[in-house]
C-alpha cells in the first residue's frame, strides 16, 4: 500500500488502543513499519496485544485513563522517553451512551466529555510542543454524530461537537507551524463502543442495538485514517450516508431531524419506544 513507506519510523500515539478502531490502527501502523504507542486504562490488555502490533523494540504500552490530566503528561513522556519524540497523535479514546435525555442522571455527560472532549484535550496539550518539533499531525476521531446530532446521544454528540471545534481551533493557530490536524469522522463501524455505553443511570448497556456484521470493520476504517494521515487532510468523513448526512444536515436541517428521528426509533428497544 502506498502508506507504507510514510509511516515508517514514526512515532505514533494511539490513545483507546485495547480494542475497535484503536487496536485495528494500531496494528496497521506497526505492519507499515511505525514505532506505536499503546495507551488504555487495561495495561495487562495493551501487553498481551503488544506482540500483534509490533516487534517489542517498536511498541510501547501505557496505561492512561485519558480523562486524568496527569495520565496524559505521563504518557506523552513515557512515549518521549522511548522513542525521543513523536509525528502523530490519535486521539481515538472514546465513551458511548444511549438514553432520553430527560431520564439522564447529568453524571453519564460529564463521563462523556471527560473521557472524549477532555481526553483529546489533555493529551493534545502535553503532546503539541513535540509534534511542532516535528511538523508532525494530531488526528481527532469523532463521528458523524459530531456533525448531525444523533437523539438518545446527548452527551456523544455534544462532546463530539466539541472535539471538533476545539480541533479546528487548533488548526487555525498552527496553520503556519506545519502541524497538520485532522478531524476523522466514521460512520457506524463495528466495534464494543455500544455495548460499553453508558445507560440513563451511568450503568454499561451491555448490549448493540445494531448488527455490527453490517458494519464499516474496525480494520477498514483504520485503512482509511492512515490514508488521510499520509495525504495531511484536514477532514475525512466516511461513507457514503455519512456524507450524505453532513450535506444535509447543512442544506436541510429540519428535514435531516426528522429522518434521523424515523432512524433512531425502529432501532432495537430504542428510547423513544
């Protein structure tokens, strides 16, 4: 793939790297030849993945709850330690809910936007000043939820909003530093991200209302984020009903409420029913 030789060498963080989209990238960043940075809150599941990302000389594992401050500095460090500097940031840590928000106890937000906006946030901070050095890239991955709001979603939506305001800020500041930012939006991809959401009352739905067979695959979209990742693109949003939805949502807003209503209420036990 023509990735292959841009990604080789550099150093690479991946933040919510034990599973999904993280692991998948992690992964293909390792096969093209990258020095890879795992980071999650499991440590003894990012060490027993390690050897399926990279040689040992290539990977590091880091143990970081991205929505504690001091988690993220340790981690840029530890990454800085290891491999003296860093290209690239993913932040692709992330917190799913599904509940009316009338029913939500406000602490599932707060979740939400401590694990999503503040995790990006923090480890963009300690992270900057290296990937400067380097005129390296930041990449953020939000959704599509984060262009058209998804109802039963509050808190994923509002803090994916907020992951791209704050992404597209930071572009604008650098624009003549030679850091690259990328906001990275899949559309529905298969992963544990629905069954690990978070409930009205902050308990784990335990469950996808989806069948994630007929998903975007974690390891396609990873393909997808390396190729924007080596061509320097700001924007990459996937699919084509992604797509779709972020153009009409833009052009027709009251008519792309309705339908993501329509859409949303025949999933499975929705919260509208």
């Amino acid at each position: 793939m023509k990735e292959s030789g841009y990604f080789k060498d550099k150093v690479i963080i991946v933040t919510g790297a034990s599973s999904g989209i993280g692991l998948a990238s992690a992964r293909l960043f390792g096969s093209l030849g990258a020095k890879v940075v795992m980071a999650a809150r499991r440590l003894d599941k990012l060490e027993e993945l390690a050897s399926s990302v990279a040689p040992s000389g290539n990977v590091l594992c880091v143990k970081c709850d991205v929505s504690v401050e001091s988690d993220c500095k340790a981690l840029v460090d530890a990454a800085v330690a290891r491999f003296g500097g860093i290209d690239i940031l993913v932040n692709n840590a992330g917190l799913s809910m599904r509940a009316m928000f009338k029913d939500l106890d406000l602490k599932v937000i707060h979740s939400l936007m401590d694990v999503n906006f503040w995790g990006t946030v923090n480890c963009t901070k300690y992270a900057l000043p290296y990937l400067l050095e380097r005129k390296g890239q930041v990449a953020g991955v939000i959704s599509i939820a984060g262009y058209s709001a998804l109802p039963a979603r509050t808190g994923y939506s509002s803090s994916k909003y907020a992951i791209r305001g704050f992404l597209d800020t930071i572009r604008i500041e650098h624009l003549k530093d030679g850091l690259n930012v990328l906001v990275f939006a899949p559309g529905y991809t298969s992963s544990n991200v629905r069954n690990a959401a978070l409930t009205a009352d902050g308990s784990a739905q335990g469950e996808t209302p989806l069948d994630e067979d007929k998903l975007m695959s974690a390891e396609q979209c990873a393909m997808h984020l390396a190729k924007a990742l080596r061509k320097r693109k700001s924007e990459c949003i996937l699919t084509g009903l992604g797509k779709a939805t972020v153009i009409a949502h833009r052009l027709f807003p009251r008519l792309t409420d309705r339908i993501t209503y329509k859409f949303i209420a025949r999933e499975a036990n929705s919260p509208f029913k």
